[in-house]
C-alpha cells in the first residue's frame, strides 16, 4: 500500500506522510467482490474506518437513490463522528479492495498527529454549511441588490507586459491593494497584489522589470447583475478578499468584503441617527420596540448569522448608551452634577462578545479612577463621590430595565457592590484570583473577561485589560480551574449522539442550544485567548487571533466558526419565529420542529464543540 495513493484522497490533501504511514499502519487489508456488502443502513456501526483503495463503492439510501464513489474515499464518517448506526448501505461495484482502521486507532492518532485531527475538523465544517445552506438561500434587503451597485469602478488595470515595478508604483500611488491584468485586448488575465508582488521579487527572486504578468493570480469573476449575496457566499466558502466583476472577459470593476459591509452599514447609520434624536426614556422605549424588526432586517440581508448577530448587537449598545446619556442629563438637572471622576461603564458576556440576541438581560460593571480630576495620586471615594456613583449605577440598571433589559438574575450588574469598585481594587481583585485560584473565582472570571466598554473612559478598560495579560503571564493557574468550570457543562448530546433535551421545567423536552451549546465554545475560546494574551473578545475574533498566532489550526478553527454560524443562525430563526407569534423569545429549541438537514447541522455542531471541549480539558484542565 502507498502512501502517495493515500495522499490523493481530498480529506488528506493536507495530511503529512508520517501521520499517513501511521494510518496505513493500524489498517487491515481485505479485499471483496462484486456486490459485496460491506455495512447496511440501520445496522450498528463496526468502529472502522473505511478506506476505498482500490476500486469503487455504491452507496444507496432509503429512497433508492445511489451514488458511486471511486479510490480514494472514506466510508464509516458519520459513525465515526455520530456513532449512529449507519444510514446508507455500502457494497462493491467489482473488485474493490479496502483498508479498515479500528476508530480507537483513528482517536489515537488524530492526538498524535494534529494535521489528521485537522483534516477531520474540515470534514465537520463542510457538513455543518452543507446543512446549513439548505435552510438559508438567498437574502433580501441589502444584499438582494445586484454586485453592480457596490462595486469600486472601474478597476485600476495594466497590461501583463507592465513591470513588476511599474505595478508597484501604481499601487503606491492609488492606495491600493491590488489591480487588473489584461492582455492586449483589455482582457483579464488575473489579479495582482501586493503580497504576489513581494512572493516575485523576494520569495522568487525575480527582476523588478519583470513582466506583471508573472505575479497575476486567478481572479474569481462575477456578473455585475449577481447579488451581493451570492458574492458574499462566494468569499466566504473560497476565503477570497476580492471578487473582479467582470462582463464578457472585460473587467468592470473590484468587489471587496469592505464594499458589503459598507452597503449594510448604510442601514446602521439610519438607526444609529433615530437612535442619537432620542431625546426621553419613553422616546428611547418606542425604539426598543422595533428590536425585533431591525432584527429580522439583520438576518434577511445576511448570508452569515454571526453578521446580523453583530448588527443586532450593535444595535442594543446603541440604545443602552443612549440611556446612559439621557441619565445623565437627568443626574445633572436634579443638582448632583457631573461625574466626580473618570468612570468606565462596562457590558460583560453575550454583549460584550457581540453575540447577543433580541433579549438580552443585563450584565454590567463599573470602573471608577483610582485619582480624582487634576491629582495623580490614588484616594477613596468620598461620601459625595460615593452617593453620585450609587446613585448613577442604581438608576442606570432601572432604566435599563424599564427599557426592556431584564435584570440578572444572578445581580451581575452596576449596583451591585462587587461588580462596582475603582481601577485598583479591580487589578488587586485580578491579582488576588490568580495567585490563589479557586472554584469561585474560576466562575467569576468566567463571567467577567468578557468585559468591553460601554460608555465612559476607554483609558480604564485598556488599564484593566493590561492588568488581566499580565495576571494570567505570570500565573496561569486559575486557567485550569476556569476549565474545570467549564467541564461541568457539556454539549447536549448522548449515547450514539442524540440530542440531550433539557429536564428544568421551563425547557422540557428541548435542547438548551446557548446553555449547552454556545457557552461552552465562548468559554473555550476565552481561557484559550487568556492563555495566549489574546486582547479579542468575541468568539470569532478570538478564534481568528489564535489562527493567526498558530495555536489553533485553520481548519479546526473553520469547524468552530461553522458551528458558531449554524447555532447562532438555529438560534436567531428560532427567536425571530416566537416573535412572531407573539410569544416570548427564548433560547430552548424543540428537535421534532428542526427538518433533517437543520437536525443534522445542530448534532455537528455540537459535535465539533465536544470535540474543542475535550481539548481544552487535555490542554488546560486540572
């Protein structure tokens, strides 16, 4: 057996040949006939892993439908990463020859041999969008407007014949990140950039005078009568920046992730002006009221659930500073004045993260200076200091409140003491928790490093933050009690992965999908950013920044962000549909009201956040 013949698998495509020598290794060789069957539909599943080597296989489902499958292929996916009994029958169309690999073999090495984990990682992102993309086609607001009216035109184009320097300088001379390269005819070429200009000449060693044509790249063309939606599907599945639009070979124009998130930030910007004319409580209530159409909005003018999500989010933070400013005012007309100091008010948790939904409650702190205006030197608060901060953090938590933000109810909010303290007891408290870690500080540190600013002095947050990186350098005990914490949740799935319903009244017989779901990869994703001085917040760009810094792979990221975006989109659906029927949004969906292809996107999912659990434990765990 060959490990190069192994290689031409697209699972393995990016599995080095150690890893696949000890594929080969834990396999079995067995050979079979024509029309030999190798498992059936229903029947438990065997714990191999099967590899079509030679020859091909049919597989056929319970309508009758086949679909024939040549060397190289894998069988037995879906057992091994559901441990379902199987769901279609396989059985040889001749000769076929096949090397079995027992699935403890696979875990082991998929532990020894991270490219092999990775590759599997990507098999996991590819089913949750192709389940995914069955129930969100198309979108309209926005992005239902054709690629013509956002596209930058024309494109800045030159001939290949053009020199790498000439390219250069243009570049440098428009602001520019890449340009058009046509042949004689005004043809496109290809795209050249900045980075394939530097691979020519630094990587390559190439002759400045070198023709551009050398360094231009296979530009992805679209209509100019596409909509944007159908562009944003395409960078997003082909991680592409810039998509050329281009009409009968001659390019138009340049379409970039910048121009759509300008033409749906348009939208932003008329709710964030009717959000600042606010000029009352009551003014800022009958906006409020609009959440779950500028929700709905969000979603139908993006592909991307986490993109409406942050729009959403957005949104809420705009009405709370709105209230922090009317307070505000409020404070200053009854006589108590001006803040006495600096202060920073802060969002934690789903907010702070930008992942909230249309009913968040209320989690939110206080920092207040160390130093009054005008001295350096650090002072209590006084009993005028006091009263005003008190005054300002109790009020604010009850107009939110009236506002249509519940109130926590675990009183993880301004007023409270704990959550209400200056910059120094907030860096002694940071120091305090991980230089003596424990279970209860692991739960509150689990609450609160997801803090942003809301309204205030950005200063303090930066501070503070500097304050947590530096903690968490020099002591990184308390990471371990963090995923200790963690642990005690686990994703709602069972024996042979079926979906785990919740047993607490209120959620009987659904799956808690934030609970035990998003939660547990939102705190994954944090003590992992902790342990790598990660500054980033929100799970995606957490996820990205530990890309980027190589400690997580990009496909085992691509496996998170894909179950990220199918529970927040499950999620979003599944609010917007309560809404709708006038009932209250919750965070509980019901299996029997999910189709198959969502059912199917939601056990994925959940899978590939078991999967990230299991290796925060063996990485940070006790």
């Amino acid at each position: 057996m060959e490990i190069e013949r192994l290689a031409s698998a697209e699972a393995f495509g990016a599995v080095d040949n150690e890893a696949l020598g000890a594929l080969l290794a834990h396999g079995t060789e067995h050979r079979l006939e024509d029309d030999e069957v190798i498992f059936r539909i229903g029947e438990p599943d065997k714990n191999i892993l099967y590899i079509v080597y030679d020859g091909r296989v049919t597989l056929t489902g319970t309508d009758g439908s086949s679909t024939l499958y040549e060397a190289v292929a894998l069988l037995g996916l879906s057992s091994y990463f559901d441990d379902e009994p199987y769901s279609l029958t396989a059985r040889a169309a001749g000769p076929c020859q096949l090397i079995e690999v027992p699935f403890s073999a696979v875990r082991c090495l998929e532990r020894e041999h991270p490219a092999l984990a990775d590759a599997l990682s990507h098999i996991i992102a590819d089913r949750i969008r192709a389940g995914t993309a069955q129930w969100r086609t198309g979108a309209v607001g926005a992005l239902s407007q054709p690629v013509r009216w956002a596209m930058t035109a024309p494109l800045v184009c030159l001939p290949g014949g053009a020199s790498l320097t000439e390219a250069y300088q243009l570049m440098a001379a428009r602001g520019i990140g890449s340009l058009g390269v046509v042949d004689g005819q005004d043809r496109l070429i290809g795209l050249a950039t900045i980075k394939s200009l530097a691979h020519r000449l630094l990587i390559e060693r190439q002759s400045p005078d070198a023709q551009l044509s050398t360094a231009a790249m296979p530009a992805r063309r679209i209509s100019p009568d596409a909509a944007l939606w159908q562009a944003e599907e395409i960078q997003a599945r082909e991680a592409l920046k810039y998509l050329v639009v281009a009409e009968n070979d001659r390019p138009l124009g340049m379409l970039s992730q910048s121009n759509l998130i300008e033409t749906i930030r348009a939208h932003q910007t008329l709710l964030r002006d009717r959000v600042e004319r606010t000029g009352t409580l009551a003014d800022l209530q009958a906006l409020a009221a609009e959440l779950p159409s500028v929700a709905r909005q969000a979603r139908e003018a993006n592909r991307e659930a986490s993109r409406a999500v942050t729009q959403l989010s957005e949104f809420h933070l705009q009405l709370q500073r709105r209230c922090v400013e009317i307070l505000l005012t409020e404070l200053a007309s009854e006589g108590l004045g001006p803040p006495p100091r600096r202060y920073a008010l802060l969002v934690m948790g789903s907010l702070a993260r930008r992942e909230s939904l249309l009913n968040p409650d209320q989690d939110n702190a206080l920092i207040i200076a160390d130093n009054r205006p005008g001295e350096t030197e650090p002072s209590p608060l006084d009993d005028r200091e006091r009263r005003w901060f008190d005054t300002f953090a109790d009020r604010l938590n009850h107009r939110l409140d009236a506002l249509g933000y519940d109130w926590c109810q675990g009183h993880i909010m301004a007023r409270t003491p704990v959550w209400h303290r200056q910059l120094g007891q907030w860096r002694q408290w940071v120091m305090t928790a991980t230089r003596h870690p424990n279970g209860d500080r692991a739960r509150w540190a689990n609450i609160f490093l997801d803090f942003e600013l809301l309204q205030g002095d950005a200063g303090l947050v930066d501070a503070l933050w500097r304050a947590v990186l530096e903690a968490f350098a020099q002591h990184r005990k308390l990471l371990r009690f963090m995923a200790a914490d963690d642990a005690e949740g686990t994703p709602a799935l069972g024996l042979f992965n079926r979906l785990v319903t919740s047993e607490r009244e209120e959620a009987r017989g659904r799956v808690d999908i934030k609970r035990n779901g998003m939660r547990i990869l939102a705190n994954g994703c944090r003590i992992y950013a902790l342990g790598h001085q990660v500054r980033a917040t929100g799970t995606l760009a957490r996820l990205q920044a530990l890309r980027h810094q190589g400690v997580l792979t990009p496909d085992k990221v691509d496996s998170l962000v894909a179950a990220q975006e199918a529970l927040l989109g499950l999620l979003l659906d599944h609010q917007l549909r309560q809404w709708g029927e006038g009932r209250r949004p919750d965070k509980y969906i019901a299996p029997d009201a999910l189709d198959e292809m969502q059912r199917q996107a939601l056990v994925t999912s959940l899978r590939a956040i078991r999967r990230f659990q299991d290796r925060v434990q063996g990485v940070f765990g006790l």
